[in-house]
C-alpha cells in the first residue's frame, strides 16, 4: 500500500504574490494611479492588484498605486487618476509602467525630462482610456491590462519583463515569528473621512478592509477587498506648497509594521538603489504570506505610532 505521493510543488509562482502559476510570468507590471475619494468609491479591479500602497496626496486624501502584475482578467480598472514624484518611484520599483490621468507639475517635469515610461490620458495615452457614463468626471476613467499593454506596445515601450523584484514568502508550514496577536487593524493618515481598518478573518488567513467602518468592496464583484499581508510603514512626509503638495521620503528606512496570520510584526522598512521597499527583522528579509499585500505609508509625526492601533 503505497503512501500518496507528495503534492507536486508548483511549476512556477508570481514573484509578487507567491502563488502558483501554469506558465513562467513574462507581462511587466502596470503601476496604475487609483483614485480613492469617496466620490471614487467603491473601485473597480482592486482584487486584482498584487500590491497596493495607500498614499497621502495633498490635502489629507490618499491615493492607491496599485501594482498590477500576475492577474489581468478583470475587465475594468480604475477610477485612474493624477500621479506624484513618489508614485513614479514606487511604480518605477517594480519595473511597472506608470499609468496615470495627469501629473502635478513636479511629477510632469520629471515624466517629461526623464523620459518615463508612462500612459497618460491626458497627453499620449487617450485611445487606451475610457469614461463611464455613470458616473462624474473626474471620477470615472476607467481602462485593463489588455488596452494598457496595448498602449505601452504602441509607445514602444517594454511590455515584457522576466527581472521583476519579488519578495520572499513564507513556505507550507512555516508561521510568522510573533507572539503578539491582533485581529483587527485601524490605520489613520490625516482625515477622518480616510479612516482604514481591517479584520483578521482566521477562516480564510485573508485581512478584510474598512473604510470608514463600512466594507470596502469591489464595484464590478460585489467582493471585499482582502489583503494577506497588511504593511504600515512611516516616512518624512513634508509640504511642499500652499496647495499642499507632498514630498514623501522613501529612500532612508523607517518603522514598519506587518500584519500577517493574525500576528503583530514590529519590523523595519529598507531601501536599496534599484529595488523595492523591504520589510526586515534582526537583518533579515520579513517573508510574505502568499497572496495580495496592501502597503500603507503614513507620516512619521506626530509619531509613527500615533497612525496605527491593533488589538
């Protein structure tokens, strides 16, 4: 009587998720600028990002630089709006495609002098856009993977990308290394009308996300949007001008916290030239749970910790 043989381990897995895949991933990323004031709510595509960063524009707002890489089934994405110069350096880290509906004046000059590789509704990417008649502008621009690599294709840009910068996950048995446990997470940037939370559902493994203690859903789905990984970490966050403009600093490291299997992980953020943002401990890299991950980059004033309660 033979033992069943082990489970074969997947051929290949998304370097930005950790989960299987059929075929080796070749797509580059599209870092895609999605709006989220309340106006803009609830989005469409989220659930597909591999990661989000929830980031403060000016004003107290936040906007989400959502990394789309390893799934491209969903039909709409959006709404998409303005970019900043930190949103270029976040969607630059992971080699993607910064897709975007306008710029501030900094981030246009930088687009421009820098030749970035950019789709903007506004000067070179209309075709691969649409509005929804539904809904008010500026609220309503919409596009998908497909259209966008169409449109990166037609600008001549890269559309395939086998060095993407992944992070390392944790494998079948191993647990994130925390005594400390919480299950549910309440994250403030600056408004209270931009008041996050999530509860830790042990069924799943997955982090369900509030805003403003209503469920954040899906438009198209009607699904929740759920993180494996919630990540909040602290950067010097400082005003730039009267519109209140932001330079957010993303280079030097800072306070991190990572929440993962109903488990607190105090933890440091790194950065090295060319890479993306890493989460460590004790000098080594913090493994992910498989699946989606939602960064979210807070001020360091009036202290880190003032933005973050778990219980």
């Amino acid at each position: 009587d033979n033992p069943e043989p082990e489970p074969a381990a997947p051929a290949y897995t998304a370097p930005l998720t950790g989960l299987p895949l059929e075929e080796p991933l070749t797509r580059r990323p599209l870092a895609i600028m999605i709006n989220n004031a309340p106006a803009a709510r609830p989005q469409s595509g989220l659930i597909d990002a591999d990661v989000v960063y929830e980031v403060l524009a000016e004003g107290g707002v936040t906007r989400l630089v959502s990394i789309f890489h390893s799934q491209a089934d969903n039909a709409k994405i959006g709404p998409i709006r303005s970019i900043r110069p930190y949103m270029i350096d976040l969607g630059e880290s992971y080699h993607g495609v910064l897709v975007h509906a306008g710029a501030s004046n900094e981030a246009f000059a930088i687009l421009q002098r820098q030749h970035k590789e950019d789709l903007d509704e506004i000067t070179n990417a209309g075709a691969y856009f649409w509005r929804d008649k539904s809904r008010k502008a500026p609220h309503n621009l919409y596009s998908n993977v497909e259209k966008l690599l169409e449109g990166a294709a037609k600008r001549g840009y890269a559309t395939e990308d086998t060095a993407v910068p992944g992070y390392p996950f944790y494998k079948e048995n191993e647990q994130p290394d925390s005594l400390e446990t919480a299950t549910h997470v309440e994250i403030k940037f600056q408004l209270d009308s931009y008041r996050v939370s999530y509860e830790y559902d042990a069924s799943s493994g997955l982090y369900k996300r509030f805003m403003n203690g209503e469920p954040h859903k899906d438009l198209e789905t009607g699904d929740p949007v759920t993180a494996a990984n919630v990540v909040v970490m602290g950067a010097d966050h400082r005003v730039l001008d009267d519109v209140g403009r932001l330079e957010v600093g993303l280079q030097l490291g800072g306070d991190a916290i990572l929440f993962q299997q109903g488990k607190v992980i105090r933890a440091s953020w790194i950065r090295k030239e060319g890479d993306i943002i890493r989460f460590i401990q004790d000098n080594a890299e913090i493994p992910m749970v498989p699946g989606q991950t939602i960064i979210h980059v807070v001020p360091n004033t009036p202290s880190f910790d003032s933005h973050v309660k778990a219980e």
